[in-house]
C-alpha cells in the first residue's frame, strides 16, 4: 500500500526543517539575536563582565558552527 500525499508531503516539511540549510538560517539568527543583546549588555552600567564574556563566547561559537556548515555546503570555496 503506498503513502498518501499528505504524509509525503510532511516527510518532506520534515526533511527541510532538518536540512543544513535551514540549520544555517537557525544558527545566523541565533547569531544576529546574539549581536543584539550584546550591545544592549554593553550599553549597560555597570558593565557585567562575567555576562559580557558569556555572551561572546556563544557568538563565536555560533560564528564557527556557521562557517562549518557553510564548507559543508559548499566545500568546493577557497578558506
């Protein structure tokens, strides 16, 4: 018995929420939400340095997990 059309279709919904690509959209988001609350901590008196290290440390691993996934899609660009 085959699949119906309403379950190909939310295999494939499933499959592009999923994909790198969409992760990639996720995780520059993420980043750009980042950037934000990071200037509006620094903004801030007195200056939570604790926090302020917190906050980059994510970014950057946000930015490095980007640029992973960006090779990954396209492997074939100069470093």
């Amino acid at each position: 018995m085959g699949r119906s059309q309403d379950q190909l279709l939310d295999d494939a919904v499933d499959s592009n929420l999923n994909s790198p690509e969409r992760r990639l959209i996720d995780l520059r988001i993420e980043h750009s939400d980042l950037d934000a609350m990071i200037d509006r901590a620094s903004g801030q008196t007195p200056l939570d340095e604790l926090l302020m290290r917190r906050l980059k440390k994510k970014r950057l691993g946000l930015r490095d997990e980007i640029a992973r996934i960006e090779r990954q899609l396209d492997p074939d660009q100069p470093a």
